[in-house]
C-alpha cells in the first residue's frame, strides 16, 4: 500500500485573488513522518497549515490525502468528511477561532462525543491530555476568560483528544512557557509512532530536532527554498539568519552598543 499521507504538486493560492500565500509548492508526506514547516511572517505557513486540514483548496496545482484530490466536492462526500476529520486534527495558531464551548471540559469532550468514541477511551485519553497539559484547574472555567498561553493548552488538548492520526500544529509553542513548551515536545515525541504523522509550523528553533525528522523552509517568495534535516539546519547559521529564522541581538558590551550574532539554540556568541 502506498504510504503517502499529503502529495502537493505545484499548489498556488491567493486569498480573495489578490493576496499571494503559497506560490508553488511541491511537498510529499509519508505516514509516520514528523514534518516542520519554518519561514518568515506571511512566508505562508498557516496558510499551508489549513490546506492540509481541507479548510482551503489551491487555486492551481493539486493536493492529495489518503490518495483523494482534497476540494470542496471530497468533503460533500459525508463518509470521505467523516473519515478526514477523524484522522486529521489541526492546532490554530489562534486559538481564539479553536475554541466555542462554554467550559474547558465541554471543549474536551466535544470532539470525542461527536465521533462516538467509547467512554473508556474517551476517560483514559481526558485524565492523560488533562496531566499532559496540566489543565485539571481550568476545567471548569470559561476557554474565552483565560490567558493566552492557557487557550493555546486548551486548543492543543481539544485536538488531541481526538487521538487523530496526522497533527497540524500551527506555531504550538507560541505563548507558551518554557517548561510547558518542553512538556509538550516531550508528549509529541511520546505520542509519536510509525503511524502518527506530526507536521508542526514554528519559529520555535528549541523543539525541532525534538518534533521534526524534517524541515521544509519557505522563503519570502513563499516557495520552499530548503528540505533538510533539522540538524543540518541548525548548523547553517547564515541560512537561518538570512531566511530570518534567527536574529542579531543589539547587546551593550563594555559600554558600547554592537552587535552578536545570537544563536538562539545554544546561546553561543560569535562577534561580527
Ligand atoms: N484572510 C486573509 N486575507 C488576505 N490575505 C491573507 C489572509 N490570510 C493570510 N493572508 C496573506 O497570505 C500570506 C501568507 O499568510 P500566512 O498566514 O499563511 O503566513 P504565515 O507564514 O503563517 O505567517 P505568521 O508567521 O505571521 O503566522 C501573507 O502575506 C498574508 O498577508
Ligand atoms: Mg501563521
């Protein structure tokens, strides 16, 4: 069987016609992989992100899951929907579009009660997503009335639940804590196996070597530039800086204001 989750060939999109966010892009994505997609601000990540969730469809070129040409005619098809949605989970990079129910655990639950998942499994999935995310306190509470960083654990917990084969995480670790940050790399690398497939958008150079067996960078242009692994990755420096996934820090030094060259991954300085 063939073992390809996503195939997009050529996928070029604009919003309302006029707004270019994916200008071509080629992508294949096997069961099991763990996929990061990096770039820029308006590179086209989240847009890429809700493609592969059937929210959007290219205006040419084509995109395939599970062997389907992904458009608004496979998701008339209810059994085809039904199958989707309950394989595919997608973290919003906001999570204020995530979340509709009025309490934190009605949030947990709705997924799983909507495809009639089993009370047990549905039980042990809440007590393990709950400690996971460390939510147990917010549960009863309003997702609307908390903080950024608790709507963002909120969101990645009402995903999980589904217990969904492939992950879309868009920007995951944004807002989020170092500890919780690092927590949740932990679970994802735990929850991973040969067939959970993890495609995570971030800036987030700390998590990928964690979350990714591969990277795909676009560029402004929004085309990839590179695929490579992320060890490879975090060794070009130059790449990373000149694609502005890490910056130069403006440090005062003796005095005088310059600049270092500041890699975010080990802190390691070199002077320019
Ligand atoms: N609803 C929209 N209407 C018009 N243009 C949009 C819309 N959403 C995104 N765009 C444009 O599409 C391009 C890609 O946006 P996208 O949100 O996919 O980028 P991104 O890589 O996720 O950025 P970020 O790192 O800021 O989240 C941007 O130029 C953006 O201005
Ligand atoms: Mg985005």
């Amino acid at each position: 069987m063939d073992n390809t989750i996503f195939r997009l060939q050529d996928v070029k999109f604009s919003y309302l016609g006029r707004y270019p966010a994916l200008c071509g892009i080629d992508m294949e994505i096997v069961k099991g992989q763990r996929v990061a997609v990096m770039g820029a601000n308006g590179s086209g990540k989240s847009t890429l992100l809700q493609m592969l969730d059937g929210l959007l469809f290219p205006d040419t070129g084509t995109i395939e899951a599970f062997g389907r040409t992904l458009n608004e005619k496979a998701f008339t098809d209810t059994e085809f929907n039904r199958y989707f949605r309950s394989k595919v989970g997608l973290v919003f990079q906001s999570s204020d579009v995530q979340l509709f129910c009025p309490t934190v655990k009605e949030e947990l639950l709705f997924g799983p009660l909507q495809f009639g998942f089993a009370k047990t499994e549905i039980r042990s999935a809440f007590d393990t997503i709950v400690g996971l995310l460390d939510i147990e306190g917010l549960l009863d509470r309003m997702p609307h009335q908390l903080s950024v960083g608790e709507k963002r654990k909120v969101a990645i917990a009402s995903v999980l639940m589904i217990l969904p084969d492939i992950i879309l995480l868009d920007e995951p670790t944004a807002g989020l804590d170092p500890r919780t940050s690092r927590e949740l790399a932990n679970f994802l690398a735990r929850y991973h196996d040969e067939n959970k497939t993890i495609i995570t958008a971030t800036h987030d150079l700390h998590i990928i070597e964690e979350i990714a067996d591969i990277i795909y960078v676009i560029d402004q242009n929004r085309k990839i530039i590179r695929r490579g692994s992320p060890h490879e990755l975090l060794e070009d420096t130059a790449f990373l800086e000149e694609n502005n996934l890490i910056h130069s820090h403006l440090h005062r030094h003796e005095g005088m204001p310059h600049v270092h060259k500041h890699d975010h991954l080990s802190h390691y300085h070199h002077h320019s």
